[in-house]
C-alpha cells in the first residue's frame, strides 16, 4: 500500500522511491522520453537559437485562487523562456519534499504541473526528487528549469530599449502577490481576487508574428512592475515615463494594497509582461496582445525617453511625478 505521507524513504532511492516514481509520478506526468527513466532527457531540437532558463519555486499557501505551486513552477519558468523570444519545449522537475508532505497534495500538485505543462505545450522529460527531514524545508520546494528555440530573426534583450519606444503591458497588475497576501491574512477580500498564473508562451508567439523587431520582452515577478522597468531603464541606459492612470489594478486588489500598506507597482505578477515596441509596431502588437485570452486587457502605459539613464519616473494622477526606484529589501515575505 502507497503510505498517506511523504517519508524519508522516499528519497532514499529504494524501493518505495522507485513506487514513488513509477507508480505516482509517471501516470500523471509520463511521456515517451519521461518514461525512459533515464539520468537525462535525450531529444531532439528544431534549428535556431536556444534559450535556457531555471528558477525555483516556495509559497505559502500551496494552493490559492488561480494557481498552485504546481502550475506556478511550469508558467514561471515557460514564460521566462518566452521573454527570451524562444517557443519553449521541454522542462525538468526537481522536487525538495518534507517528510509528512501528504500524498493527496503531492498527487494534486503534480497534476497541476501536467494540466499546466499540457497547457503551455510543454514537456516535462526529466527530474530528480529529494526528500529532507521535517522541518528543513516548507512543505515542498520546485525547481524548473525550460528549454527553447528561438526563431529566425527575433532579438530581444533588456538592453535594446530605444527612445521612442512605447511601453506595453499585458493587463492589471499585482493580482498574484495580492492574492497570497490576503490568503495568508484571512482577510475578506481573499475571496475577490485570484492570482493571475498563466503562460504567456502563446501570446508573445502571436506578438513576434505581428512584428519580430519586439526590442524587450519580461514579466515583472518579484519586485513587480516598477523593479522590472528600472532594470530595463540601466540595462539599456535610458529613462522610461509611464502613467499610473494607464496601468490597470483590480479594484479588490487596490483596496487590499492601501489596506496593508504596498504598492502594487511593486507587488509580484504571474501572468503579466510589459513588451518595449518601436512607436510603428505599437498597434499590431496591441492588437496581438488583445486577441490572446491572457492578454485581452493589454494597453500602453508609457514610453522610453532621453532623459537620464536609468530613470523611471510615474505621472500622477494628478498631474504631479515620482521616481519609480527598485524595490528596496522585501515588500512581501516570499510569493514565488
């Protein structure tokens, strides 16, 4: 009989490791070249460029509105892939689990990675898993890390943003940080609001069709919007303006920032980018953004400017500004 919890011995590479692998792991998440069981994932690649990526995974709660930790680890790392301009293709999965993690979470945790990775278009091909003692870890902690190709043509980086350029983002921010915070508070507004956890791999498929010259692509996790322009500002040595009239925020998750006291320009995002487009490509991208289903509120929030490099400053809503700064220490104890 499979036990109800997690157990040091299922690291201990015997036999209920093997049980683990093959009779919880593999029905959920097998493929033709997961299904070897080899060290490693062996596979071919279409031609082009590739892209690599690998991050890692904690939160609390595990499960929340809109996501998981499951799905969360395969949209975090596809879609750093796609801010690459790469398709992803494949993935690993590597796994810290504390002993008397139950059975039923790990079991509905893979399935959100299989329901997420089918979701993507995605394979998960290779992994590894570690089981630490209790209290050593937070439940579980996910590894990721994605591969993909990228096409003919495209090239983006933090460094190619050019005065003139507007400023794209794909919809409201802050929802996912939010979403954990309020979860982990109680509070009443937790039930009007969810985490926006998406791959995003499709929509910039479609935007790099509308117009391969994208300058910049990133989706603003930790740190959140503000963080993620300032560090697109250095990179590329420009100043960015933006409007906070024009960047959309969910009504419930403005009154949850005000309420605890953050900023949601600074707050974590899971399903949003921000794309740095030549003035003439604006539109077709736009329009691109728009008719994909994780993009559909996408809109221009500002442009790039000549002033000093690095800056980032924020029209008011009543017509003042303020420096936009990087995120100093941690806003929110960890969401990602």
């Amino acid at each position: 009989m499979t036990p109800e919890t997690i157990l040091l011995d299922h690291g201990a590479g015997g036999k209920l490791a093997h049980r683990l692998t093959t009779e919880v792991m593999l029905p959920i998440l097998g493929n033709p070249i997961l299904d070897g069981l080899h060290d490693g994932a062996i596979f071919d690649l279409p031609a082009g460029r590739v892209a690599f990526s690998t991050d890692t995974y904690t939160v609390t709660p595990l499960f929340f509105p809109g996501g998981s930790i499951g799905d969360l680890a395969v949209n975090g790392t596809v879609n750093d892939v796609a801010m690459c301009g790469a398709r992803p293709i494949f993935l690993s999965l590597a796994l810290v689990i504390e002993e008397g993690l139950t059975m039923a979470e790990l079991e509905r945790i893979l399935k959100d990675v299989a329901v997420a990775a089918r979701r993507a278009g995605v394979a998960v091909v290779t992994g590894d898993t570690k089981v630490v003692p209790r209290g050593a870890a937070d439940k579980i902690f996910i590894n990721t890390a994605g591969i993909g190709v990228v096409a003919e043509g495209v090239n983006i980086g933090g460094h190619r943003a050019r005065p003139g350029d507007k400023v794209l983002l794909s919809g409201s921010i802050a929802d996912h940080g939010m979403t954990i915070m309020t979860q982990r508070a109680e509070l009443g507004l937790a039930m009007e609001m969810q985490s926006d956890s998406a791959p995003l791999n499709g929509m910039v498929q479609r935007m790099l069709a509308a117009a391969p010259g994208i300058h910049v692509l990133r989706d603003p996790t930790r740190g959140g919007l503000g963080t993620a322009l300032c560090e697109i500002a250095l990179q590329s040595r420009v100043a960015i303006r933006i409007d906070e009239a024009a960047v959309p925020v969910r009504p419930a998750v403005a009154g949850a920032c005000e309420l605890l006291g953050f900023d949601p320009l600074y707050v974590a995002n899971e399903g949003k980018l921000i794309a740095l487009v030549a003035p003439e490509d604006e539109a077709a991208v736009l329009a691109a953004m728009r008719a994909d289903a994780y993009g559909e509120a996408a809109c221009t929030i500002g442009e790039v400017t000549v002033g000093s490099p690095g800056q980032v400053t924020l029209t008011t809503g009543i017509g003042g500004e303020r420096i936009v700064d990087m995120l100093a220490g941690e806003q929110l104890p960890r969401i990602c």
